[in-house]
C-alpha cells in the first residue's frame, strides 16, 4: 500500500519562522553580537572623541578669526618641516568661536578617503596638532579605529562579509521575530507580557519572556540599522547602488569641469563619505595659494552656501573648479554644494538640498542616524540602547537554547523542522521566491541560507535515525 504525505497544517507557516529564527539566529549570532557592541561604541564617539581630542579640537584664543590664508600658511609651515611632500587637499574653517581650523593634506601611506589634518587656532594661527581624519565626517583615529572593527574586524574585503552577514540576517531575523511575536497576541493572557518581561516565571520561560519584550522594544531599530547598513556592504551595497541609479536616486554633484570634457569631474563624497569610504583622496597637481580660499569661500557664500560646516577643495587638475560643499550631518542639514572659476573667481555650478531626489534625501538622512549624527548626543543615546538591546536579545536566545536541552545534552534543542514539508504548494512556491529574490539583492543571504538549509537537513535526519533506535 503506498505511503500518502500527510496533509498540510494550518500551523506551518509559525513553524518555519521559528525555524528560521532560530537557525538563523544560532549560527549568525556570533556576528550580530560582535556587529552590535562595536555599533555601540560607535555611536558614543563623537562625544568620546571631543575629550580624548581636546588638544586638537579646541581654540583658546578668543581673538577675532584670522583670515584662511593666514591658517594655511601656518599650516603650509608646519607641515614643511615634518612632511614636505604633503599638499593641500581640502580647508575646513571653525564652525563656531572656541573651535579649530582643519588644514588637511594628502600623504602617502594613508588610508583610502583619510587626510592629515592640522589644527589651527584661529585666533592666532597657532597649530595645536595634526592627526589622520578619515571620511567627510572628519573621523579621528579613535572613531576610524572602531570604524573599521564594525565594518571589517580589521580583516578587509574578507572581513566585510562578517558585517554584511550581520545586517542582513538581522534584518530578516528581525522580521520573523514580528511574525511570531503576531502569533503570541492572541494566545498571550495578559497583553502587557508581550512588551514588558515576565518575572513571575523562572528559568526557561523567564529568559523567552525578556528576549521577547526586548526585541519588541529594539525592532525598528534593528530593521533600521539592517536596513542602512546593509547600503554599506560589499556585494548587497553594489545591488543597491546599481537599483539607486537605474531609479535616479541618486545625489546630485556639482560639475567641476572647466571648458575641456576631458577634465569633467563631480565633487567627491556621497552619503557614506562619513562612515565607511567615499570621499577619496588624490594628489594635487595644481598650484594654489593661501588666498585663493579666502576667495573661493566668499564667491560660495554669495551663491548660497550658508553652513558654517563646510569644506574647499582645491582643483584635483588643471581645467576643473574648486569646490566648497556643506557638510554639517545634523538636522537641519546642509548639503548645498558650489564649483568655483578660479580665473573668474565666479560660480559655475552648484546643488542645492532641494535638489536632492525624494530617496536621496531619505537615503541621506537615514545614513545620518546610523552614524549617530542627525540628532546630536540623543541619536548616539538611542542608537547605544538600541545596539545594547540588540546584543541582548542575541545573548537570551543562546540562553534560551541552552535551557531547552534535553537532560544530559550537550546542547540545546531546536524546534521542529519540516515545516515547508507540511505546506500546500501555495506557501512552498512564495518561500521559494521570496527567498530567491533575497539571494539575488542580498547575495551573501543566499550563500548562507543554502548553507542553513543543509545544516538544518542534516540536523533534521540525525533526528529521525535517531527516533528510530
């Protein structure tokens, strides 16, 4: 008589996100633990750098700002005795009374998008240090460190997948988290338990009780982070970019170009020019003078550019303009950008906000709040609980698994698979392509979920032979 399959649950749907949560969250747990407390520290440091920098950071003189030509030239000096082969790549006057100039040089043997800065006191020109920046934020050797732990683990291009796992699988452990924790409304008695902890209960149930209220509390912040980071991953990022700019969606840039097309350029920097990269440097092969950014800032103030943030950079070769961009990251931002005609001292081009594409903005915007710079010391503090409860709930859950071994195992036990196996052909045909078309934006998701579904299937069969004993 032949054997029938048995027919499909109603049930099977909860199962394979439990399934999915838990697998997922087993093996990728590791990365989103070590993703997480990095983040957390991040986004304390630009408050950690203004003390560890204060050197550098602060101007004590109280005398009115000299003009930028007399900043470089003392910078131009002290440069010229440690490193004379550094030139002038970009000049970003005090934001605000109490604040240093940044004189910032190319040099060889830095980092890719990093500069070395010199502070100078705007009062009297007096340097008060150099270090190396990094990115359009101006990002010190202490928040470039923990920068790169973040992104690489020092490790580069290899160590990028570490990250790029960890912002797509929490997004889409995020995700199923929302569907089981829909699943307990209506089973759950009391409808406080599911966003405060349970501390009535002990042991197994206590620890799903806080790993539960917690992941309601941290979820869109966990998908947001998934989310924006994942635009700065190696292979997923490159799928973004690529949809950005088939969709124009991308930021607008200003047209340096003077005359001869050969020459036409943008200015540098986009929207992760702060964190990661973008921004690159290049060796200057024109010659400018100390008074030339007196003069170019002037032409841009006249032409709009208003934020007290801002960065000019000298033409990279001849037959391009200089620029002046604001860069001033928190809300309101500024991001109006001009090329100035250093033969005409006149603007030739610019960008405005207003001329940034709906997505572009938002897309801005939102890598704004993943650095922890939008909203000043309030986005760090939210970004910090956020991260700290992500890390959290990564801990409950290997608590919880561990808790749920059988008596005398070495480990925990999984819930139960073969959940698509009790699914109608509807449901199986949808997670097929739903996980077709993750694989195909999100490519190390696909590698690793095939890897998962092995490791599950094994798993699954050991569990059958050994039922069958």
């Amino acid at each position: 008589m032949p054997v029938t399959a048995p027919p499909p649950s109603r049930g099977w749907f909860a199962q394979l996100l439990l399934r999915l949560h838990f697998t997922a969250g087993l093996f990728v747990g590791p990365f989103v633990l070590v993703a997480a407390l990095s983040g957390a520290v991040y986004a304390l440091a630009p408050s950690i750098e203004q003390g560890v920098y204060r050197q550098e950071l602060t101007a004590p003189s109280t005398a009115t700002a000299l003009p930028l030509a007399d900043q470089v030239a003392a910078a131009e000096r002290y440069v010229a005795e440690r490193h004379p082969d550094d030139t002038v790549a970009e000049v970003r006057p005090a934001p605000e009374p109490g604040t240093t100039t940044r004189v910032m040089f190319t040099e060889e043997g830095l980092l890719e998008s990093q500069t070395r800065a010199v502070f100078v006191d705007p009062g009297d020109a007096t340097v008060r240090g150099d270090l190396p920046v990094y990115g359009t934020s101006g990002s010190l050797p202490f928040r470039t460190w923990i920068s790169t732990l973040h992104r690489s683990l020092f490790l580069g291009d290899v160590g990028r997948l570490y990250s790029e796992t960890a912002a797509s699988w929490l997004g889409i452990v995020s995700l199923a988290g929302i569907g089981l924790w829909a699943f307990r409304i209506r089973r759950a008695r009391r409808k406080r338990d599911l966003v405060l902890p349970d501390n009535r209960v002990t042991g197994y149930r206590r620890t799903f009780s806080w790993h539960a209220a917690t992941g309601a509390w941290v979820l869109l912040g966990a998908l947001f982070l998934s989310a924006t980071g994942i635009t700065w991953s190696h292979f997923a990022g490159d799928n973004v970019s690529s949809l950005r700019s088939a969709l124009s969606w991308q930021a607008p840039t200003v047209d340096t170009a003077l005359g001869d097309p050969s020459s036409a350029a943008s200015a540098p920097g986009g929207e992760h020019a702060g964190h990661h990269g973008g921004g690159a440097m290049t060796m200057r092969s024109v010659t400018t003078t100390p008074e030339q950014f007196d003069q170019v800032l002037a032409v841009a103030r006249d032409s709009g550019v208003r934020a007290a943030e801002v960065r000019i950079r000298p033409p990279a070769t001849a037959g391009t303009a200089w620029t002046v961009e604001e860069i001033k990251l928190s809300w309101p931002v500024a991001m109006n950008a001009v090329a100035v005609d250093p033969s005409t001292m006149t603007a030739v081009s610019g960008v405005t906000w207003a001329d940034y594409p709906l997505m572009a903005k938002a897309a801005k915007l939102g890598i704004n709040t993943h650095m922890g710079a939008l909203f000043g010391l309030a986005n760090q503090v939210v970004l910090l609980l956020a991260t700290l409860g992500i890390a959290a709930m990564v801990v409950f859950g290997y608590v919880m698994w561990w808790q749920r071994r059988p008596a005398g195992a070495r480990s925990g036990r999984a819930p139960a698979a073969g959940a698509l196996a009790r699914a109608p052909w509807w449901g199986t045909a949808a997670v097929v392509v739903v996980a077709v078309g993750l694989a195909l934006l999100l490519p190390v998701v696909g590698v690793t979920l095939l890897g998962f579904l092995l490791v599950d299937a094994l798993l699954a069969t050991s569990g059958r032979r050994r039922a069958r004993r």
